[in-house]
C-alpha cells in the first residue's frame, strides 16, 4: 500500500514537472461556426482573458470549422490529440442533440469538459403589435384553436425547438413550428407579423425592446437583462431551456493540464472586465467548471435524447 501511495505520488509530482512550461506554443481553439457569429466572438473574447491566465506569453488562436450545424468543429476537437493544445468551443444542448438525429462520430463522452462560459436562457416572445400581453393569453389562444399559433424557430434540433417542445407539453398545446436558418430570420419574420410567437435566447431580442415583448424567461430565476419579465415557471409552467456555450478538450486531457486549464477558468469567473464585455453583448457570464460541467452536459443531452425519442425532428 505504501510502495503504491509513493508511486502514485511520485508520478503526479513528475507529471507536474513536465506540464510545468504549459503552453510553450499556441492553444488552438476550433469553434464550429462561421467567423463573426455569437460563438466565434465569445471564443475570441474569452481567449483574449484566458491568455492572461494562464501567463508567460500563452497565445490563443481561434480556428473556424463551420459545417454541418457544428458538427465539423465538435468531430475535428473529439479527434484530436489530448494535449491541451486543442480546445473547442461548445454549445448546448446543440452539440450532443446532433449526436441523436444523425450519425456522430462523437458522443458526451468523447471530450474532457473544461468550462462552461455563458448561459442564454430562451423566451416566449412576441411582437409589440401582438394581442397576446401574457403567457397565460397565448396558451389560452393556442388551446382554443390548436396548430393555429405559428412558431419562429432558429433551426430544428436545438434550444429554440426544444423549447417549443416542453411549452407545448407543460401547457398542453400543439403549435405550428417553422424553422428558419438562424435566429435572425426567425426575429425578422416575427417582426414582421409574419408568425405569432418566437422561443429565441434572451440575447437575441436584446436592443430589440421597441420591437418585441418578452412573455416568459424560460430559466429558474429572472434575468437581470429583463428583471420585469417572469419565468415561466412563475406563471405555472415548469419549463428551463437555453444555450450553454463553453470550452471542452479532447478526451484524455492530462490530469496536470485539465486542472490547469479548470484554474484559469475558475479565476475568469471573478473578472468583471470579461463581465462587462459579455453583457454588452448580451450574454451572462455563467462558469460552471469540470465535474459540474460534464453533469450538465449530460442532463443537456438526456433532455435532447427523450425530446428525440417522443418527438423526432427528422
């Protein structure tokens, strides 16, 4: 038992010892969209802080793979090599949802999980020239005329759909979805009077006020970004849905290197100068680190493979 506990010591100690220059050349960040879009600033935006943390002219490089809803990015981190050159950026539930309506060649235990950045939680939303003032006015409508009410989706598959999806089943409704490709359209089209109602993240109606009313946040708690808007679950339906973006490693991340990395992220949680930078774009800062992370990746993609499995998109 001794000689064990001495090995086992002996090796941490010189597993330290050669991780003790990291990084010694750049951090490759893949995200798997397009540059420009929501995830590609965030990674840019954190990168530039995560740089700071970890010191000694660390350097973070972000590398767009866009393809295939993010699959090309999520596929090319999974196959990586484990050294901590390698991270990606991560969206949930979108990342594992992929892994149930198509072949993956990953699934929630092909990455070691890093840290969860920012948490968006979605909405039911209308336009300002909308007659529904309430949650309970819309169901009551979609309840007198079922499939009547048309739904503005991002895309089919992710925290916009499923968020239609657990609305209908708590409140006992069938909607008419429609999706679009990306949150934009799914917003102009709301705008314009075109569908009834829309299950965007919070984020994507912020500066949007003159145009859109927030019916319900669709999270445990109010958000700061609209404090006069209730939950859903405070007007009696007992619905949580959004985007998780955060930053996972290959599986096989060495001990040393993961709680390295785990550290630097921990300490951003406290960096209000990332805080501020985030809420201007409207998005809340949310680190949620390695154990935890990984829990909540599971419960993304459980609630994805149950949706998947009642309700088949494809």
């Amino acid at each position: 038992m001794f000689k064990k506990t001495l090995a086992t010591i002996l090796l941490s100690a010189l597993s330290a010892t050669a991780f003790a220059d990291y990084p010694d050349k750049p951090i490759a960040v893949i995200v798997g969209y397009s540059a420009g879009g929501g995830t590609d600033v965030l990674a840019r935006v954190v990168g530039k802080y995560l740089e700071k943390e970890l010191g000694d002219d660390a350097s973070v490089v972000v590398k767009n793979q866009p393809g295939a809803g993010g699959q090309i990015g999520f596929t090319s981190v999974a196959k990586a090599k484990p050294d901590g050159y390698t991270l990606g950026t991560f969206n949930l539930p979108a990342a594992l949802a992929l892994t149930f309506d198509r072949h993956a060649a990953y699934d929630a235990d092909s990455f070691d999980y890093i840290a969860n950045v920012v948490h968006d939680p979605n909405t039911i939303v209308v336009s300002r020239n909308s007659p529904y003032r309430s949650l309970d006015e819309l169901i009551e409508a979609a309840k007198a005329k079922p499939r009547s009410l048309s739904v503005a989706l991002a895309s089919l598959g992710g925290n916009d759909h499923f968020s239609a999806l657990l609305m209908e089943a708590a409140a006992g409704v069938d909607f008419n979805l429609i999706p679009f490709e990306g949150a934009s359209m799914a917003r102009t089209t709301l705008m314009g009077g075109h569908v009834e109602v829309g299950t965007m993240a919070l984020s994507q109606t912020v500066g949007f006020e003159d145009d859109l009313r927030v019916l319900a946040v669709l999270d445990d708690q109010r958000s700061a970004y609209a404090p006069d808007v209730p939950t859903a679950k405070e007007q009696g339906y007992d619905v949580e849905m959004g985007s998780y973006r955060g930053f996972v490693a290959p599986k096989g991340l060495p001990d040393a290197l993961e709680s390295r990395l785990e550290a630097a992220f921990r300490h951003l949680a406290d960096n209000q100068d990332l805080r501020q930078e985030l809420t201007a774009q409207g998005n809340s800062l949310d680190i949620v680190v390695g154990e935890d992370y990984r829990e909540l990746a599971e419960r993304q993609s459980d609630i994805a493979g149950d949706l998947w499995k009642h309700q088949p998109w494809k």
